[in-house]
C-alpha cells in the first residue's frame, strides 16, 4: 500500500512537471514580436551612422549613404543621420531623436531628415554651436523641391560657415517680405514647358522682328532717295510738276509774260503744251504705272524691296535665329528634375525584399521604421486570428508614398508581394498612418464580390471609426465569414510604376510647347512691326505738322543751305506753300491784317512757281524763283501768328527766316552793292556771327559748281539783299509779271 501511494504521488510530479513546459511552449509566439521603432533605428545607427529608408528610393536612394557621410565628416564631430518618410516622425520629431540616442548612447549629432526637409537636429555630448540656427536657415533659403542630400549639404555649408545665426535671421527677413518663398532648386516639367514655349517666341519673334525693321528701315531710306530723285528730275521739262495749292482768287498773269530771268520770252499759256504733266497720273515716262512702295506711281517709284539684297537679310536672320537656339540650350540646360541621382536596382527592391521576409516569418507584419499603429496586445491577438483562418491571408502595415518603388500604387505593392511569397493568399495592406486596408485576393476560393461588398469603414475610415487594430480584428471576422467559390480570382494585372529615371528626366527644349511657341513668336513679331510701323508714321506725321504749324519758318523744319539744289528748292517750296495753305484753313479766326499779308504773299509765291494756275510747281522755274517763293511762304506763315515780325528776313541768306535786328554791313562787290556801310536786317544767328551767303545756280547752267550770289540773279529775289521788306517783295513780284 505505501508503495502504490508512492508511484502514485511519483506520477503525479512527473505529470505537473511536463505540463509546465508545453504550455510555457504554446504561451511563447512561434517569433519575436517587431521591436519598437527607436529600437530599430538605433540598431541601424549602430551598424552604419547614416541610415536612409527603403521606403524612399526615388527621392533619396539608399545608395547615396556615402554622400551624407561625406558630407558628415566636414563637421567633425560624430554625426548620426537618418532620413525616413515624414509620416514617420510623427508630431514630434525631437522625441524620435532622443529616443534613438537613449537607445544608441552615443555622443554626437542627430540629423533626422524627411521628405520635405530637416525634421529636427539635436547634439548630445559634443559642443557644436549654431546646429539650430544652420537648421532654420536651410529651412527659409532652400525651396521645397530640394532633396534630402540637397537639404543636408546645405545645411552642414551654413554650419561650417560660421554665419548660422546671421544667415537664419536674414533668411527669416527675407521670407516675410517674400511670402512665395526662395525659388525652386529644379526645373519641373511644367518650368521645361515654359522654357520651351519663351524659346520657340524668342527664335522666330527675334530675328523676324529684326528682319522687318530693317527692310522698312531700307525701304524707308530709298523711299526718300526716290523722292528725292524725282524732285531732281522735275526741274526739267519732261519732268512731272508737283501739285501746290491754289491761290486765293486764282492769281493769275493778265496775259503773256516775260521771263526776264531766263532769257526767253514764253506765254503762261504755253507752259501748259510743254513735255508734260502727266506723270503725276503715271502716265508718262517708260514706268509701269504701278504704285511703289513710296507711294509715288510710275517709273519714279522706288519699286519693291531687290531680291539681291533680301537675301542677305534673310541668311542673316536664319543666323540669329540659330545663335538665339544655341544659346538657349546652353542656359536652358537642365536634363532632370530631381538632385541626379539615380536609384539602383538594389534600392528599388529594398523595401520588398524586406516586408517579403518579415511575411515569410510571420502573417503580420508592421513596419519598424513607422510610430506603432498596434500595440502588442492587438498584435498578438491578430496572430491568434490569422491561424485560426481557413484561408490563407497575411497582413502589412507599411505606408505608402510617391516616393517608393511602386509611386504610392498599394496593387503594384501587393503584386511584388505576391510575386515574392509564391503562393496563392489574401493580402490585406493597412497603412499606418492614414488608416486606409486595402485586400488583394490572389488566388484563394472566396467570393470577390463579397470581399469587395464589404462595409466602408474596414477600407477607409473616418474620424469617429474605431482604431486601426480593431478595424483589422473586424476585417478577419468578415473574411471568416466569406463565402466559397468554385475557383481562385486573380485580380487584373496592374500598369507598371514609372520608371524613376524617366519619371525625373525632362522633355528636350525644342519640344512641347516650341512649335506653338514659334507661331506665336511669329505673330508678335508682325504685331510688333505693325506696331512700331504706326508709331513711325505717327510720329512722322506729328513731325510734319509741328513742323507746319509753327510760327519760326525755316527754324527746326527746314535747313538754310548756303547752296541749295533745285531738288532741295522744289522740294521745300511745295511743302512751304502746303504748309501755308493748312494754316490760312481757318480764315475767320485770324487777324485782318494777318490775312491780307499771308494771303498776299501765297499769291506772290504761286505767281513765281505756278503761272499756269495749275496747282502744280511749273517745270521750267528757275532756282531763284524757287528760293524766292520759299521765302514768300515762310513770311506768310510768320505773318499769321506774328504779323509784325514778318517785315523783314535776313539779307544774308533769305532762307534763314526772319529779321529781328539791323546790323552795319561793309560793302561787298556785286549787282546791288553800295559804297558805304549800310544798316541792313540780320537774323539772329547772323547778327553774332554774318553766316555765308546765299548762292544759287543760274537758270539754265548745268556746270557743276555754277552758283553765284542771289542777289546778282535776275528776279524779284534779288531785292531783298538790299534789306526791302517783305510787302515790298510782294508788290515787286506783282510788278515782275504784271499783275495788278
């Protein structure tokens, strides 16, 4: 009996003793629960001082580690960097940092970079001053497109400069007057597209603008020339006469007149026989009759622009537009909008390969480098949960951005996952920052429908849903509860991610918006001419009429040339004589006795120019007559505004205008001359300094050099260089042709 209760307590112990264990065994998880996140990042810390996530391989690729340390070094200090999505800093940036180093224990500098910039700097044990405000003065000077290797060489150059505190409060200045902020580090595809469309304005508006204005610069001047040619040519008689305006009342000769001054005796009615008015109309001459570019019809016109020397102007333009392409290309030379670095094949996979193997060890995985989202309680609950399903389904708490390998695309994740476990399962991607479950079923017997039907709130949740664990554990409940179907859905294959190269690479120069850009460069570059066209003709025109209207004849409007041409001659005394007709328009506005001298003299000057009464300056006037009539018409003028200062003009060159004063003059040889000194009229020019006399050609000489002065030629001109006055002149020039 005692031996029996023996074995029986021996069996007993032995029973309790092997109890204990398998169920301390089952209590134990098959793996490790993820450790935290400070935790994780310290032991990457501890491996490498530089740690940049996986998650970011198109903004800051993993393999550019030893850039951030080469640029750590020039601190001389420990330093420790880590750049991670800005998700996973959460609120407090600085708390990340201290947790990492209470893990780490180590001295030194913590840098935490995100995606958007400088999270938060911190020393522990070394002194090195100005990391605040190094940090502060990248945030204000560098744009938002810099990248995180960009973002930390800057900030270790304003940290190394010695200036952190003065660069932080200019950079802080500055940005409050400027509220745009610096400007952007990169050329983005919508900057390429502006530079595309300036360029394509600039190549052709540029040179066409250029080719334009100076085609209508040259015609310009040979218009001129051609005007000035033609008035050249009328001074012959199979010349065409100009058009001048008709006197008041029709002045005419009272019958056949001679022309003492040229030597021939000529009825004013003959002149009309005479070779020809018809090239006013075109008629005449060997020309074509068509209207040139002057404006002027006939053979006289200056014709269009020659082809020989638009050719040139065009090659010239061609040029230019090449010279402005290059140089373009040269500023405009940007060939990526990111920092140039270029992800590797490593760096694109790195984050796979790693949800991939914490999958493979365990059904759920939460991503270490993220604020917890589950906490241990929920974690080892969900476990509990996926083994106790029929069907296969493994979880992943990652986030996701743009800037990983699938470009923020949670079904390219889910096929990469896929296509690493081999095998047919659910994928439920939940991410922990936002919230949002998304499940991907590939190749399990349950309904899709049914997995796609399911409740709002288990795929995005809204403000007042319960947390992300609780959302899962009901996840798991609906899924238990799934219908069967007859055979495994996979679901549609989803487009491939942009390639980060190409994604970064930007379009060339001279495509996109170029070709609209030359259409538009080629309708200002018309604009612009037609513009600068007007302007031209307006002020030409306002030019013309200053010059009509004031009261100083021959000041600013027309030189006094000590030997003037007939062109000049014949081309002044028609736009005197318009000019005089403009301003005796408006009769009833001026004075009596301003009227009867201005319009005393027009008669007198149509009488010298244009006895057939025509309107047209007469071929066959001389020099003298013409002078003498510009004088007359400018008297006129004067007589208009300024009725007393028409009396006299200057003896030394009637063509310099007006006489205010009388000087004494030395006798000098010829026709008129006096022996003693006599007090003769001045302009005001002359009164300091007598300028040269006037010199005319005589009717009928064509030697060249053949002036003499005009008062040794016959006609009424003649008179004024004895100081006669100007009504004097008139009555003379009445006399002259007999006309009372």
């Amino acid at each position: 009996m005692v031996r029996a209760g023996i074995v029986l307590v021996v069996g007993w112990l032995a029973v309790l003793f092997c109890a204990g264990p398998v169920q301390a065994a089952e209590a134990t998880p098959a793996v490790a629960d993820s450790p935290t996140q400070t935790a994780y990042l310290a032991e990457q810390l501890r491996k490498n001082p530089v740690y940049i996530s996986d998650q970011l391989p198109r903004e800051a690729p993993r393999s550019t580690a030893p850039d951030f340390a080469r640029e750590a070094r020039r601190l001389g200090v420990s330093t420790y960097v880590m750049v991670l999505p800005s998700s996973s800093f959460g609120a407090e940036p600085s708390a990340v940092l201290a947790g990492v180093h209470d893990r780490l224990g180590r001295k030194g500098l913590y840098v935490a970079l995100g995606d958007t910039g400088i999270a938060a700097v911190q020393t522990y044990g070394v002194n090195l001053p100005g990391a605040e405000d190094a940090s502060r003065a990248t945030l204000y000077e560098l744009a938002y497109d810099a990248s995180p290797r960009e973002v930390f060489r800057h900030f270790v150059e304003v940290l190394t400069s010695g200036h952190a505190h003065q660069r932080a409060e200019q950079a802080r200045a500055a940005s409050e007057d400027n509220p745009d902020g610096p400007p952007t580090v990169h050329t983005d595809r919508t900057d390429r597209e502006n530079q595309s469309f300036v360029t394509g304005i600039a190549v052709t508006g540029i040179p066409l603008t250029a080719l334009l204005i100076t085609v209508y610069a040259l015609q310009r001047r040979r218009v001129r020339r051609a005007a000035a040619t033609i008035a050249g040519e009328a001074d012959h008689p199979s010349a065409a006469g100009v058009r001048v305006p008709a006197t008041r009342g029709g002045a005419k000769a009272a019958g056949g007149r001679t022309t003492a001054d040229s030597g021939k005796t000529t009825t004013r009615g003959g002149k009309k026989a005479a070779a020809g008015k018809k090239a006013d109309t075109g008629e005449k001459g060997t020309g074509s009759g068509k209207k040139g570019v002057g404006g002027r019809e006939g053979a006289g016109g200056p014709g269009p622009f020659p082809r020989e020397r638009l050719l040139p102007l065009l090659a010239a333009a061609v040029v230019l537009g090449g010279l402005i392409a290059f140089t373009a290309s040269q500023v405009f030379d940007d060939t990526t909008s990111g920092d140039g670095s270029r992800p590797t094949a490593a760096d694109m996979r790195a984050r796979i390969d790693r949800v991939t193997d914490g999958l493979r060890r365990d059904p759920l995985y939460t991503d270490p480098e993220s604020p917890p989202a589950l906490d241990a309680a929920e974690r080892a609950h969900l476990r509990q949960r996926l083994r106790a399903l029929d069907v296969p389904l493994v979880i992943a708490a990652v986030p996701s951005s743009t800037d990983d390998e699938s470009g923020g695309d949670r079904d390219l994740l889910a096929k990469a996952l896929h296509t690493r476990l081999r095998r047919d399962l659910l994928i439920v991607l939940a991410d922990p920052g936002s919230g949002s479950i998304d499940l991907v079923n590939y190749g399990t017997r349950v309904d899709d429908m049914y997995l796609i039907n399911r409740p709002r709130e288990l795929s995005f949740p809204q403000s007042t849903d319960p947390p992300l664990g609780h959302r899962l554990d009901q996840l798991l409940t609906y899924v238990s509860k799934s219908p069967k179907a007859r055979a495994g859905h996979m679901p549609y294959e989803p487009p491939a991610a942009d390639d980060p190269v190409e994604e970064q690479a930007l379009p060339g120069l001279f495509t996109g918006d170029f070709e609209p850009g030359l259409v538009i460069g080629t309708f200002l570059a018309g604009l612009l001419f037609g513009l600068m066209a007007a302007a031209c003709g307006i002020i030409r025109r306002i030019t013309r009429h200053r010059r009509t209207a004031t009261g100083a004849p021959g000041g600013a409007r027309s030189p006094a040339p000590t030997e003037p041409s007939t062109a000049w001659l014949r081309r002044n005394a028609r736009q005197e004589l318009d000019a005089l007709t403009a301003a005796l328009e408006p009769v009833a506005t001026l004075p009596e006795d301003s009227q009867r001298r201005a319009w005393e003299c027009l008669d007198a000057a149509a009488l010298l120019i244009d006895g057939d009464s025509d309107g047209r300056i007469d071929a066959d006037a001389t020099p003298a007559a013409l002078a003498c009539a510009i004088v007359l018409a400018r008297a006129g003028r004067t007589a208009i505004g300024q009725p007393d200062a028409a009396r006299f003009v200057c003896h030394r060159n009637p063509l310099h205008g007006v006489a205010h004063k009388q000087v004494q003059v030395p006798p000098e040889g010829g026709g008129r001359a006096r022996t003693r000194a006599r007090s003769l009229p001045v302009c005001e020019a002359c009164r300091v300094t007598l300028g040269s006399v006037l010199r005319l050609r005589p009717s009928g000489s064509t030697r060249p050099g053949a002036h003499a002065p005009y008062a040794t030629l016959p006609g009424p001109l003649a008179a004024l260089g004895d100081g006669t006055e100007i009504d004097q002149l008139t009555r003379d020039v009445r006399e002259y042709f007999g006309v009372h």
